[in-house]
C-alpha cells in the first residue's frame, strides 16, 4: 500500500508555469535548501519561477509538512538538464535549527523519498553505481554535472550530524514510522511466530553460530515459540527459544519491525547513552532495521534517528 501524505498544494504551480515535459522514471534527487523554512522556500519558487527558474517537486519542513511546488512526473528544475529529464520527483529538505523540528522534518523526508521511489519504480537505494535509484544533489554533481554538495555534506552531517551513511541506511530502511496504531492483533509477550520461512522450515541455531540438524523440522511457518531473550548471534538478532537455541528474527512475526513490551512505556536513549524525554508507549510498533547497537554493555534497536530501545524491553526480549 502507498503511503499516505497531507500534502499542502497552495504554492504549487499553475498549468501555464514551470515545465510541462514528461521524465523519465530512473531518479528521485534529494537536496536541502540552504534556507530555514519550508514554507517560505515554496512560496519562493512560486514567485520566482519566470526569474529564478528553479524549483523542485516537493518541499518538506516546518515540523514535518510537505509543500507541492511542481507536478509530479513532470520535469522540474533544480539538479541540471539531464537529472531534471530523468526525475520525476526532486525533493527539497528546509533547514532548521531546532531539534524537535528536524527529527520530524528528517523523518518525513525519508518516508516521501521512498514512497515516491516505490511509486515510480525507481530503486529504494541511495547512491549506488546503479545509474537508478535516490540520489543526493551531490551524487548528480559528481557523476553528472555540476557542482552542489547538499543534503549531506552542506546541512545534514554539519548541522544535525547525520553521515552520507546513516542517509543511505535510513533510505533503505525507513525510520521512525509507526507500522500500525493501535495494534490490531496484539502479540502475546513472551512469544514468537515463526513467518516468512520456506516451507521446509527454517534452521534453529546454538550460540557459537552453528545450525541444530534437524531443527527445521518443527520451525515451520505459522509454528509459535516461548522466547527468553534476544542475542547477537552471527550479526543477526535472534530470539533464544531453547537453552542452547535460537531463532533470527528476519523469520518471525516481528521481522522489520519492534513491539515495545512495558506496560509502562519505554523511552529511548541516545547513541551516547543518555536518556530521552519522550516516551514509547506499549505495545506500539515501529518499523526498524534488523540489527542489534551495542551501547554501554547492552543491545539496543534503532527505532528512529540517533533514537535507540532497550531489547530487554520488547517482545522476544527477557521483560516478563
């Protein structure tokens, strides 16, 4: 299912303004704007496009709002004749200088790149030798033309410290987004379903890393499981089923995602360490990349940016 966005259209374009050629389908670009405020940077492209001729598809700030400037699938210009010919989405990312603000800007702007990739067919990776795919303003300048550095090395990594390769995981994986609300069938703590499996049933592991013979003969899709706890194990997280078995979690019911088990909430901390304010509520889910961070002696889920949740408190992990 296509996500869902509130897209405010009161700066967008008119039918006789910008370009009216069709692109391709082989790049979504990403830039930033060198200017706080989304909205104000739409209204800029509005106003100026018979002067400045610039302007991109989409603008996304002020707190996680998205402003269409440029039809979609339609050339727009903001990366160069070549980017712009191949582009039917170019997203712009508003700067801000508040916390808050960015986290759901940054969030936003992820979720909107990777919807559109998936609309259009285009890949959902950033970067790649691929000549398809999302691409940064700096990766057209470098492999096509011309010579912007943005979003990464002019404001991402700066300002808010996020790494070409933190964009490139965030791009394939999501972050932050809820995967539903409320949950419709909430899962039983404490236990796992064995789920995307092959039909033969998948291998159950000890702790050195070596596949149990025979294991996959009761690991069968659709088959639950008492889990202890969670571990490391090969570089994978797996649920510990058994003294000495485990189960990757890539093959149950919690793959891509982290339900938070405590009645009482969880609120995550930083890669520092340090203790955030907020709080995530129980038995909430939220869509993650399947791998464990190790910080201060424990394992933690990456649940949005620099936003990390103790596995002891989650489904699978030793919370009773």
């Amino acid at each position: 299912m296509m996500a869902e966005f509130n897209i405010d259209k009161t700066y967008m374009l008119s039918e006789n303004e910008g370009s009216s050629q069709r692109t391709a389908n082989n790049l979504i670009v990403l830039h930033e704007t060198t200017n706080v405020g989304a909205k104000n940077n739409a209204i800029y492209f509005k106003n100026n496009i018979n002067t400045a001729q610039t302007y991109t598809q989409f603008v996304v700030g002020d707190g996680g709002k998205i402003y269409q400037v440029g039809a979609e699938g339609y050339v727009a210009w903001g990366a160069g004749s070549y980017a712009n010919a191949n582009a039917p989405v170019q997203i712009e990312l508003a700067r801000t200088y508040d916390k808050a603000t960015f986290e759901k800007d940054y969030a936003i702007f992820i979720k909107l790149a990777r919807a559109k990739a998936k609309q259009f067919g285009i890949p959902v990776e950033l970067d790649t030798a691929n000549q398809r795919g999302i691409k940064t303003h700096y990766w057209i300048s470098k492999n096509i033309w011309g010579s912007h550095v943005d979003p990464v090395q002019s404001y991402l990594q700066p300002t808010w410290g996020i790494s070409q390769e933190q964009l490139a995981r965030d791009i394939a994986n999501g972050i932050g987004e809820t995967v539903v609300e409320p949950v419709p069938q909430t899962p039983k703590r404490g236990q796992i379903t064995i789920k995307h499996g092959p039909v033969t049933g998948i291998a159950g592991w000890n702790s050195k890393g070596e596949i149990i013979p025979g294991s996959n003969s009761k690991l069968v899709n659709a088959s639950s499981w008492k889990a202890v706890g969670i571990k490391n194990i090969n570089g994978l997280p797996m649920y510990q089923i058994a003294a000495d078995e485990f189960v990757p979690k890539k093959y149950t019911d919690q793959a891509g995602l982290v339900t938070i088990n405590n009645i009482n909430g969880v609120s995550p901390i930083n890669s520092k360490g340090e203790k955030m304010k907020k709080v995530f509520k129980d038995l909430s889910q939220w869509k993650i990349e399947d791998r464990l961070y190790r910080i201060n002696g424990r394992d933690y889920f990456k649940v949005a940016t620099d936003e990390y949740v103790d596995c002891f408190n989650t489904i699978g992990g030793e919370n009773k």
